[in-house]
C-alpha cells in the first residue's frame, strides 16, 4: 500500500470515528430523554415500546463503541483488565453508597422500595463483576 493511500485510509477511519462519535452521542441523549419521559407514562404498552427503545439503544452504544474501539486500534475487550474490572466494581459500591443515603433520606415506602431493589441489582452487579475478574484472571494466567 502506497503512503498516499495509507493517509486516505487514515483520513476515512477519522471522519468515521468522528461520525461514529457523534452518533454515540446522540444515543446518549435519546436514552436519557425516553428514560425522563417513561416515568411519567402510565399506559403498559407504550411504557413496552419505551422500554424497546431503550433495549435497541444500549445495543446501538454497544455497538456504535466497539466499532470505535477497532478504529482505535485497541482490543474489544481492554477494560476487562483487573484494574478495569476493579473501577468497575468501586463505581457500583460507590453508587450502591450513595443509594443507601436517599434509601434514608426517602420519606415515602414506595420511594424507599424502589430505592432498595436498585440496591440490591447493585449488589449483584458488584457479584458479577467479582465473579469476572476471577474468570480474567483465570484466563490469563493460562496465557
């Protein structure tokens, strides 16, 4: 490959990664707005169109990310390192922490339910994520 092509290709996999960037963006944004407005959405079917919205946008990010990664140059799976896996699981106590306080600062029963059942998936999360770092562990130190 010549080097004028080589800064074509260089060219073409910046103005993607910038598009593809932009695009993560407005991911974001989309599921942070059906997310403020499913709270107030009473009617089960359109709360399960929502809730399908949401779903196809994660998988957007996903995806839209691990494109972004490759054009990077880096390895789908470089946060799943000890340290990465380690942040992770410092950021899920850390919200888990910050949960438990409005859990006591919540007046309301229903509030306070809701509040303890985040909770709880946080817990789990921080099992998983335990439970991963074990299993990269394992798998490296068969490398």
């Amino acid at each position: 490959m010549s080097l004028d092509s080589n800064v074509k290709q260089s060219e073409r996999k910046q103005k993607l990664y910038t598009m593809l960037k932009s695009q993560h963006e407005a991911e974001v944004k989309e599921l942070m707005h059906y997310m403020s407005v499913l709270r107030n959405i009473q009617n089960s079917l359109i709360r399960n169109y929502l809730h399908t919205l949401l779903y196809d946008g994660l998988k957007h990010i996903e995806y839209i990310s691990s494109i972004m990664t490759n054009i990077e140059g880096a390895t789908s799976s470089s946060s799943l390192t000890k340290k990465g896996i380690a942040e992770s699981i410092a950021e899920e106590n850390e919200s888990r922490e910050k949960l438990l306080e409005c859990v006591e600062a919540a007046d309301d029963h229903e509030t306070k339910s809701l509040l303890e059942s985040i909770i709880v998936d946080e817990e789990h999360h921080i099992k998983i994520l335990e439970h991963l770092s074990s299993l990269v562990e394992s798998y490296q130190n068969r490398s």
